[in-house]
C-alpha cells in the first residue's frame, strides 16, 4: 500500500504498513483494563495470596457441611460430660477430675475441667483442634467464626465504599456548602482513633440495640459491628475519592458534557464515576483488610461479635486465660487471621500495580 501527497497519514496507515512489510498482524490497541489483566496475570504472588483468600472463604463456607457430617456438632454446641473414642480408648471431653493408675504403677493425678486437646483425625475428624472448656468443637467454631468474620468485614467495607462514593462525588462536584459540610463529617470522624471510636460504638449498641427509625436490631445481632465498622472507616475512602473528583472536574469532557446539557446526576454517574472504578476497586480490596482486622480487634475487646456467636476475635478472647496450657485457643484464629489479612493485602498491592503503577493508593490511619 503506498501514499501519495494528498493521502493522510493515520495511525491506521502505521498499523497497515506494518502489517504489510512485517507480514504480521495489524497493531491492535487494547483498553487500560485489558492492559491491567494482563499485568495482573504476570504477577504470580499477588494471584497466589488471591487463591488463598478464595481457599480460606471456601473452607469458612463449607462450616455447615464440616458440622453435619465431620465434627457433628454445631458451634454452639456444648458437651461437657461427653466422651470420644480416640485410637480405641474412650477420653472425656472435659476432664471430670481423678487419680489414673498408669501400668508402671505411677499414679496420675487428672484435674477437673480440663478439655481435651488436639485429636487431629485420630477420633475421625472430632475435636481437631480440641475442645474449649464448655466442650465445644474448637474447628468448628473456627469455622464458623470465620464466616460470621468474613461477612462482617465484607458486608462492612462494601458499605464503607458505597457511602464514601456518594459522598465523595457530591462534595468534590457541587463544592461550596455541600463540600464543607461532608468535608467537616469526613474530619469529625477522622479525629478519632478507629478502635476507641469502634470501642465507643460498639459498647454502645451492644448494650441497648438500636430501636429507632422503625428498625429494631439487636445488641447480639451481627449487624451492630457491621454498621459500626462502616461507619468509622467512611472518610478512609471518601476523602482520597473526594480529591480525585475535584481534579475530575475540571477536565475539558466535563465542561463538554456541561455544554451538552447533561444534568449533574448523569455527569456524576456517567462521566466521573467510571474514571473512579480502578480507585475504587484498589481502595475496596485493602479496606476489606483493615474491616476484618477492626472486626476481631473489637469483638477480642467486647465490644464487636457478642457470645455465644463465634468470631475470630472472641476465640482468641475465650483462649487469652488459657494461652499457657492452651496456646492453640488463640493461635489457630490468629494464624487465620493473619493470612487472610495478609493474603488481601499483598493480592490488593499487585492489583493497584496492575491498574495504575504509577499510583500511590494507601489506607492510612
């Protein structure tokens, strides 16, 4: 293909010259977030912590099913004066006290009281990780703890973020008064340390519930740390998100929008937004982190899950007066705890890598 000297010379005349001397294929261009997958791909460590938060949420998720048909007791489950066969001999559950004859005739005092530790799958999956002292399944509560520490982190940071956008876009948009005022909510919340404000609150409904604006929750209900948790971490996202609109809105496709007669609603939705997504969905991943870490530091202090519900943070609460005779109470939460923390902090690193290299997006506080 050639030109002559009235023939405009495009970007698609490169690629067609190109394809033509190099006997390859046209160039083809490729949209930010297909570039960002594929930069993703190649990122095998952030992929392997992703695969082991996926794991964990599906060990969590499969609680019911390890209840029913391995453990076979609920997590709530008591069973103090039960027993279990382990390599066939017939162990209490929860020690009932006593002097045991060992065959070289030495005597072995058993206090009372003392649950049992670790079967591992010697009595056929029961009591893995031992019993606590009301004899409930250690794993299964795990389990289960995890789910109820899952959802409330989850469910917490998708509020969190979806409050944040509203008012990020209204505050960066209109500016003036309404800036002021979300900017000044932003600050009263910021003034505060996260875990004395969660302390604050948390104690709070536990205690009385909330029973106004024709809702009636529950101090036990797991909706009370879920709206706690979200309401403290608000200004986390929303600030960093309310500067990004202000920039936003001085670029020229807002004024042409302006200029075509689009309402405030659609530029804000159809304009500004999507230039927020790959914020978004970075700022999402590593506040999930800090919402379920919030969530078992408040429930370890009280003031988040109330018993008999399992969390993570109450299962290392329960195993604090234990932890010399008894470490694996509070490790075995705490290892999940750390690894799911972990593995959605380093996954959310290589993700905001992988949408913007150049970005700097941080959750501080």
């Amino acid at each position: 293909m050639a030109t002559t000297g009235t023939e405009e010379f495009t970007l698609d005349t490169a690629a067609e010259l190109a394809a033509e001397e190099g006997g390859g294929a046209a160039i083809q261009g490729r949209s930010p977030w297909v570039l960002a997958a594929r930069r993703l791909r190649r990122n095998y460590v952030a992929l392997a912590f992703l695969a082991l938060f996926l794991l964990i949420v599906v060990c969590c998720l499969l609680a019911p099913v390890y209840s029913s048909h391995i453990s076979g007791v609920g997590p709530n489950d008591t069973n103090i004066n039960g027993t279990i066969v382990v390599n066939g001999q017939k162990l209490d559950v929860v020690s009932n006290g006593g002097i045991t004859t060992l065959g070289n005739g030495q005597v072995k005092v058993v206090p009372a009281g003392v649950p049992i530790g670790p079967q591992w799958f010697n009595a056929g999956g029961k009591y893995v990780l031992g019993a606590d002292n009301l004899g409930r399944d250690l794993a299964t509560r795990i389990l289960y703890g995890g789910e109820n520490s899952l959802q409330i982190g989850l469910a917490s940071a998708a509020i969190t973020t979806l409050l944040s956008i509203v008012f990020a876009l209204l505050a960066g948009y209109y500016g003036g008064v309404v800036d002021w005022i979300i900017t000044r909510f932003f600050d009263l919340i910021w003034a505060f340390p996260v875990i004395l404000l969660g302390i604050a609150l948390g104690t709070a409904l536990s205690i009385n519930g909330f029973h106004h604006f024709g809702l009636d929750v529950s101090g036990s209900s797991l909706w009370i740390p879920t709206a706690v948790i979200s309401y403290v971490y608000i200004p986390y996202i929303g600030r960093p998100l309310r500067g990004q609109v202000l920039a936003l809105r001085e670029k020229e496709f807002i004024e042409a929008a302006v200029a075509q007669g689009a309402s405030s609603a659609r530029i804000m939705v159809s304009e500004i937004l999507p230039n927020l997504a790959s914020s978004i969905l970075v700022l999402f991943t590593l506040i999930v982190a800090n919402t379920i870490l919030t969530e078992a530091a408040l429930s370890f202090l009280g003031a988040g899950v109330q018993p008999p519900n399992p969390s993570w943070g109450t299962l290392i609460s329960d195993g604090e007066s234990d932890i010399v005779t008894a470490p694996w109470w509070s490790i075995a939460p705490g290892v999940a705890i750390v690894l799911t923390v972990l593995s959605l902090n380093v996954f959310g690193d290589g993700l905001r890598d992988a949408l913007d290299p150049r970005a700097k997006v941080r959750i501080e506080h």
